[in-house]
C-alpha cells in the first residue's frame, strides 16, 4: 500500500485477512490507521510489526484495536502470531461449515463476519 488513504480505500472495498501495520508510517500514526481500520471493520485480526518497542507503545497498539503487537525485527514471533490467527480463522470457517451443514440457517459468511479473534 502506498499511503493511508488508498490502504482505507482498500480495505472498504476489499476483504482482507488480517492488517499488518507499523505504529510509524510515512503520512499517518498507525494507531490511527488501526482505529480507522476498526471504524468499519471490528472482526479482521490487526498486528503491530514495529520497532517502537516500549510497553507504552505496545499498549497504545492494543488500545487502538489491534489483537498482537509484535517487535521488529522478530520474525519467528511475526510468523507465530500469524499462524495463530490462520488457525483460529480455519477453525471458525471449519465449525460454521458444520453448522451451516446441519441446520442451514447461516451461511459461513456470517459466521465468519461474527468470529472474536481476540487473544
């Protein structure tokens, strides 16, 4: 993404499946963007992967919204906490694909839309 108003543009016209934000961007707070983000959207997991690595900055992230907040340059941390929403979110779609197989009143979309990701 370029900038925060075409990554806004994007997200309300396009379904992601998770938001990797820093907390430093080049035109906008990234707290900012995450609560924009969650104006609209208050189901799709959002990660800090950021260098700002105070306990009030951590903070500042899971206020915002986001569900993890990561510190650069911790890869294997990154990718465990994405592997972690990936299940949780096969394990929603899973369960409402049952659901929906036994009694047919919401369509996986809904459930999906209706999973907490929060940690």
């Amino acid at each position: 993404m370029g900038t925060a108003l075409q990554a806004i543009s994007s997200i309300q016209t396009e379904r992601f499946d998770l938001y990797l934000l820093d907390s430093r961007l080049p035109d906008v707070d990234g707290f900012d963007l995450c609560r924009q983000i969650r104006d609209f959207d208050a189901h799709t997991p959002i990660l800090f992967f950021s260098g700002a690595a105070y306990e009030a900055d951590k903070k500042r992230g899971i206020e915002a919204g986001a569900n993890a907040y990561v510190i650069k340059p911790d890869f294997d941390g990154l990718l465990r906490t994405i592997k972690q929403f990936v299940a949780r979110s096969e394990s929603v779609a899973g369960q409402a694909r049952a659901d929906s197989e036994v009694n047919n009143t919401r369509p996986l979309t809904y459930e999906i839309a209706h999973a907490s990701y929060m940690s």
